[in-house]
C-alpha cells in the first residue's frame, strides 16, 4: 500500500486544485478503495484532463471513418500510418501546442514541432517534414506581432537545428485569436512497412529504460493547466508550465532510437509528451495488458529536492520511454553511449497489471495501470445552437454598395491582395529549411508541398511522391461549423490534387472552446460532423489527430478552427505541378463555376469591415470529380499549371500565378454575375490552370468525362493582368500589394 500523505479532508481540495471535478474524485476514491496519494491524485488529474482523455469529445469522434485501402495504423497509437506503394509507409500527425506559445512563444512553438516529430520516430519512422497551422490576433497589436514572431522563430530554429524540412503551412490574422493564438504543428515521416513500432510494454522481467535528456519541473501540468483551462489575467503566472527544449538532443535521439529499432533492441518505445512518463507509461502499460513498477530515484534529475509526482508528471522535453529484454540492456546502453545519450533502468514490466510508483523503498502510488489511460469518464455535453448564427447568415453582402469600375475593382482586388491573410508568407518560410534532406520537390509558395519518396541517406529512391497541405478558414467555421470544416477538408484535397495528389488520408487538430458551454459544444459537434460527411464521400479516412479544447479567453472562444492535414499520393513524383504561369501563349482555363457568393470572403472583411452571410456552399461529389479529374488531367503531361481558387476568389487565384510566374494574362470571365462577385466571390470547387492551346480539346473532353465545366477564360503573356471590363494592373503593382506586407506588418509599418 502507498504511504498515505492527504487526510480525506485535504484530498479532494487538492484534487479540485488539480482540475479534477468531485464526482471525478470520487471516482479515483473508488477504484483505489482509499484515499488517493498526492502522486496518485497528480497523475489521475493529468491522464483524466480533457487534453489526455478526450472525455468530452471520445463520443463525437466515432462519426470519422478510419479505415481504408492505404491505411496501416489507425487512430490510438503515436501517429496514423498509411502504406504509399512499393512497399514504403508514411506515418504522420498534427497536434496543437496553442497555450504554452500563448505564454511563451518561442518554446511553445519549438517544444510544438520537438513534440510531434517525437510521435513520429516513435512509430519507427524517420522525419522527413514537417508543417504548421497557425493562427494570431491582427497584427497591428504589438502582442500579437511578439507572438508572431517568437512562434515563427522557434518553429524554424528547432526544425532547422533538427534537419527536418518545414515544407508548408498557413497563418490567419483574426481579432477572434486575439487572446488565444492556435499553434498546430503537423509532422511526416518515411518507412518500410514492415518496420512499424508500437508503443506496447510486453514481457514481465522486462525492463523499463528512460532515454534521453535529464528531467526537471519545467512542463509540470502542462496537460491540466494549459490545454484543459481557459485563459485569464493570470495567463502570465503559468509560464514555469512551458517546456523548455533542446534540438540538439533530439536529432540524437532520433538517431538513436531509429538505430536500436532497426537492430530489433526494443520490445516498445514510446515518446514522453503531455503528462510525461506517467501518460506513455500507463499508455504502453495498458496497451499491452501489463503492469509497471517505476522507482523515481532512479531517474536522471537536472534540479534538487524533486518529489516523486514531480518526476512522475515533468513534460521536460527530448525524452523516449523503452522497454527492453534484460539480454539486450548492453548493447542498448551501448547504442546510447555511442550517440551521447543517457539510457537508464527506471523499472520493470511486470504481471499484476498495476502502475506503481516507488521512491526508493517507500510505495508513493500504485493503481491499476488501465484505469489511467482507459477509465476517465466519458462526457456527453448539451448542445445548443449560438443565437449569433441567425443574425450572421440572414445577412446578404449584395446590400452594400461595391465597387464596379476598373478602377474601384483594381482597388478592391489590391487591398485583398494585401491583407495579412492573403499576402505572401515568404517573410514566415525563408526562415525555415525546407530543402534539407534533398527530397523536397515542391517547396512553399505554392497550393501543395511534394516530397519525393525514398531514403537518400541509403541511396534508395523512388519514383514515387507524396503531397501535402494544412487548411482551415476559421471565418468559415464561425458562419457555418458545418460547411466551414468541409471547406477545410475539399481545399486540402485541391491544393494536393492541383499538385498532382490523390488525397490518401487526413490527420486534423480541432481547435474549440469550452466544450461545456452548448453553445461551443455544438459548434465541435457540426464541425465533426461536417469533416466526417467530407471524409466519407471523399472514402479519404482520419488516421490521426488531436483535439484542443478550452480556447478562450476572459470568456470569449476563438473562431471554431478544425485543422485539416491531408496527405496524397503521386504514382510518379516528376508528374507533379505548381500554380506559376509558364509559357506566353497558354491557354487559361476555369474548372468549376463561379457563384455571387460572399459571405464570410476576405473582400467583406476587407473592404467592408465585416464578418457576415454565409460561407460558400459545398458540394462534395463535384469536389471530389473535379480533384480526380485534376489527378488524372496533370498525370498525362498536359497541364503546364494549376492553382487552387479559395480565398480572394477568381481574381486573387489569377494574380498569384501571375507573380510566380513573372507573366500576365488576358482573360474575360464573361457571364452576369456582379462584377465584384465575379472577381472576388469565393465559391468552391474551382480551379485555374494553364495547357498549351493545342491541349484544351484534349482538357476539355477530359473534364465532360468527370462532369466539371471546363471554360477558357483567357492567354497568358504580357507584364500585366487585364480582366476584361474588371482589372486592369501592371505585374509591378500586384507584387508591391501581395509581396512586401507581411514583412512591414510585422515591424509595425501600414
């Protein structure tokens, strides 16, 4: 038995104190059949917080499907994996780090990419890029511009250290994210099939073995009092709970583990991320129907005077849990050594299937292992639709007055041109290395990443490629959770179709409110809803994810933000694509069709200083024809470019192929719709390429066959983008507006 140290009086204080509700107290009480330990009630408090335990969202996530034909590794493990051809499997994830880069943000983000890339080598895969999501309040706010900064700087200065490419992602500026920034950092890595590993202890007599960095207090609680609170005034008090990392030490341990997985050293290996050792402890325990028996004392400590729940809850950063056979403890110790790294015999795996917790002699906690990772109690919160939502979409923007000169319309088009959600983000991705490693194909700036597949390390390359893309347009969400997390997902998948992607499969990080206020809750549960209807006519699975609850501040929710990953496959890698103009003479050509839809669009916000009507509609069966037409159109050689239309609409899409590719175009759109509807209407399903003019027929009878209206809209040429009756700008002009204004806004120039 533990030794007691709370009175039953103190205990369930302590518990509250801790974030655990009483009934949830009462809970341990009964499991245990006593009074809980301080350690015990520290590592039940973490392993039952919202961010360990999904106790309000486990029901809700049952609509995704999770199976497929590429699937490997569904949702429970470190990382989703998916087979990619030949062979070669890619596991990845997304996972949010919003509150500690609230505090902190350069160790918030850093410790952000430090952590998923963990999950990512966790399952034997080597990192090969990463990716990140990010949103902020706007940047005319001095915080805001310090949070920017600080994140952009630590996601490239751990990712640069570490060698892992940051390849892609995207950033909004929204007065909604103003007290609560969204960091979602999103990792890839590269296998052979056979080589996955599961976080799983197995074996009684086996042994438990710490390696890695030293632990301290930093990251205490990390999972309780950041990522299961709201924030307040006193955000600033809970800056001991950020994490501290250090690249260096895990590009060793990476090295380190992918080396003793691949010799066959290890039984199970698992990363120590929210609620350290006592989550990937209990997890691998629980996994594989064992028990656990861990004396702190042993563990290798960077400060003075820890006590035993110190140790057990530390987030301290670059750690990796093992278990291993007591015949190959040498030569696992020796691989360590060998790479600089601190491997230490904690404990053992044992039959009781209880997790206990010594300090030296002395009992400090011990509980059935399961009941940790498995039995916090799962939440079925009301759900109540927001009364906002009524006054939001009964709005119509076609009762402003608009622009409807060339003049007005140039205007218009530049000012969108230049908002911070729109401009070019080359300020955010010159400061990251996203060509090391050699297989980055497509690097940022363009609708996909594309990396090709294959080991360069060992001389084994493929022709085979993978594209990838992060994606959500919180405004979106805010007017329609449903149709706006749809929209997140069909951009996803035709920013990697336009690549030459067919998308495989997604991961996502679902960024909400309190989840126990209805009015927030329902906003998860159609987000959820609309993702999984998404995923399921599209027959792309979820194989992983994260959910962040409790991002408010003094009371207010962010923007309803369900984060999207989608990974898709190139059969040949070579017969990929970009969204530059390429060739004088080529043929513009507009898949889909252009609706008066305004709501919610950049232009409003803009110009009209409005959030308002609704988002776009979505139809999902000709998102999906459109994005297997673009494959199959970009896979026989004919399309020379092809870029995504979302936000900004027509007129936005245009002039970005124009500044990548340095040329201009003529186009007449025709039609009747408003003229600022026709250039800045963000309607879906709609896409922009270029073919040589011989080749339209051939495009033309291509699209017939998926369903797709397929119009020529114009030629490319000339150093300036004329849209007839609409636009009329010099190529110089639309790079002045799209080019330098993150930079300015960022130094606090307008």
């Amino acid at each position: 038995m533990p030794i007691p140290d709370l009175s039953p009086e103190l205990a369930p204080q302590i518990a509250v104190e801790l974030g655990l509700k009483l009934e949830e107290y009462e809970k341990v009480v009964e499991i245990l059949g006593r009074t809980p330990t301080v350690t015990e009630l520290y590592m039940y408090s973490l392993m039952w917080s919202e961010h360990c335990s999904y106790k309000h969202s486990k029901k809700a996530l049952g609509m995704f499907p999770t199976t497929g034909e590429h699937v490997l590794q569904g949702p429970g493990e470190n990382a989703g994996v998916i087979g990619v051809g030949d062979g070669w499997a890619v596991a990845f994830k997304m996972e949010s780090h919003n509150h500690p880069s609230a505090i902190e943000p350069y160790q918030g983000a850093a410790t952000g990419v430090g952590g998923i890339i963990r999950d990512i080598f966790t399952m034997g895969a080597r990192p090969i890029a990463s990716l990140n999501s990010l949103r902020f309040g706007t940047l005319d706010n001095p915080r805001q511009r310090y949070l920017f900064e600080g994140a952009v700087a630590g996601i490239g200065g751990y990712g640069n250290c570490l060698g892992v490419p940051t390849v892609g992602g995207e950033v909004y500026f929204e007065e909604a994210y103003e007290g609560n920034c969204l960091i979602n950092a999103m990792a890839i890595g590269l296998m052979r099939e056979e080589d996955i590993t599961r976080a799983v202890a197995a074996g009684p007599g086996n042994l438990v073995v710490l390696i890695g960095s030293t632990t301290g207090r930093d990251g205490i609680g990390g999972a309780s009092t950041l990522a299961s609170q709201e924030f307040d005034e006193k955000a600033e008090d809970k800056r001991p709970s950020v994490q501290v990392g250090d690249p260096f030490e895990e590009k060793l341990l990476i090295e380190a583990c992918l080396e003793l997985l691949d010799r066959k050293l290890l039984v199970g290996l698992g990363d120590l991320g929210a609620a350290g050792l006592t989550s990937s402890a209990s997890e691998m325990a629980s996994r594989g129907g064992v028990g656990l028996d861990i004396d702190v004392t042993k563990i290798p400590a960077r400060e003075e005077a820890m006590r035993a729940f110190e140790y057990m809850v530390s987030e301290s950063q670059e750690r990796m849990l093992a278990v291993v056979t007591p015949e190959n403890l040498e030569e696992v110790h020796a691989v360590c050594e060998r790479w600089g790294l601190r491997s230490t015999v904690i404990g053992e795996v044992t039959d009781t299937g209880r997790f206990v917790v010594r300090e030296g002699e002395a009992v400090v906690a011990d509980m059935p292992a399961a009941t940790l990772a498995h039995d916090a109690p799962v939440y079925h919160p009301a759900k109540e639709r927001p009364a906002y939502l009524d006054e939001v979409q009964a709005f119509d923007p076609m009762t402003l007055e608009h622009p409807d000169t060339v003049e007005g319309l140039n205007n218009a088009l530049l000012r969108v041109l230049a908002s911070p959600n729109i401009c070019s983000r080359r300020w955010i991705w010159e400061q990251y290395d996203h060509q090391v490693m050699l297989n980055t194909v497509v690097v940022p700036g363009s609708d996909a990443a594309v990396l090709r597949i294959g080991d360069t390390g060992r001389g084994e390359t493929t022709e085979r490629g993978i594209a990838v893309s992060s994606d959500c347009n919180g405004r979106y969400c805010y007017l329609d959770p449903y149709a706006g997390a749809q929209i997140a997902f069909v951009e996803a998948a035709r920013n990697v179709a336009c690549s030459g992607g067919r998308a495989a499969a997604i991961t996502d990080c679902l960024n909400f409110g309190n989840p126990e206020k209805p009015e927030v809750f329902w906003t998860f549960y159609e987000g959820v809803r609309g993702l999984s209807d998404a995923c399921v006519a599209f027959g792309v699975p979820v194989i992983s994810g994260n959910v962040s609850f409790y991002n408010e501040s003094f009371g207010s929710p962010i923007y309803p933000t369900p984060t999207v990953g989608l990974v898709g496959v190139l059969e040949d890698v070579s017969a990929h694509c970009t969204m530059d103009f390429k060739h004088e003479g080529d043929a513009i050509v507009l898949l889909g069709r252009t609706k008066n839809e305004l709501g919610g669009s950049e232009y409003l916000k803009v110009v009209h200083g409005m959030v308002a009507g609704r988002p776009p509609r979505v139809d999902l069966v000709d998102e999906r024809l459109l994005s297997e037409l673009l494959v199959t159109a970009i896979g026989s050689g004919i399309v020379h470019s092809a870029h995504d239309c979302s936000e900004g609409g027509l007129g936005v899409a245009l002039a970005e192929s124009c500044i990548a590719g340095g040329l201009g175009a003529t186009v007449d759109l025709g039609g009747t719709l408003p003229p600022v509807a026709a250039l800045l209407s963000e309607t879906q399903g709609r896409v922009v390429l270029t073919v040589a003019p011989e080749h339209y027929d051939a495009l033309k009878m291509l699209a017939a066959t998926h369903a797709t209206p397929c119009t020529q809209i114009g030629a490319v040429g000339g150093d300036r983008l004329r849209i007839e009756g609409l636009v009329d700008l010099a190529l110089d002009e639309l790079r002045e507006a799209f080019e330098p204004t993150l930079e300015r806004l960022v130094h606090g120039q307008t």
